[in-house]
C-alpha cells in the first residue's frame, strides 16, 4: 500500500465495503476485509489531510491564512 494514490485506495474500499454489505462473506472474509478497509480508510484520510494543508499554504497571503471552502461543480454532488 506504499504511495497507493488516493483514487486506488478509495476504489478498493468502496469494493470492500460492497462486499461486505453483500453478506457473502465467511467470518473470516469479513474479518480480513475490514481489517483491509481500515488502512484504507486511514490512507485516505491521511492523502486528505496532506491535500488540505497544500491548498491552506497555497491560499496564504501576507503572513494570513485565508481558508475557502472547495465550491462542488453542479454536475457533481456533495457527499
């Protein structure tokens, strides 16, 4: 999982949270998947975190940290 982009983790995690909601999993399929969808889930909250901080500096001005909020394209929908 090592500089796994933020897209492929979120993939995954999406396909293993379908799995398990399918309710076809043995115990331990399911215990092995969460465990899985946990990293995942810390990975991308992580890439998250770092993309945040990137845009925060990019949007400093004179010493200030001007924080805006992302505007959603309206094809697009909030999640």
């Amino acid at each position: 999982m090592a500089k796994e982009k933020f897209e492929e983790a979120l993939e995954r995690l999406e396909d293993i949270v379908r799995k398990m909601e399918a309710g076809d999993m043995t115990l331990e399929e399911s215990l092995k998947a969460f465990e899985e969808g946990i990293k995942l889930a810390r990975l991308c909250s992580r890439r998250l975190d770092e993309a945040e901080r990137r845009v925060e500096i990019l949007l400093k001005q004179e010493e200030e940290l001007v924080v805006r909020p992302f505007k959603v394209a309206e094809n697009e929908s909030e999640s």
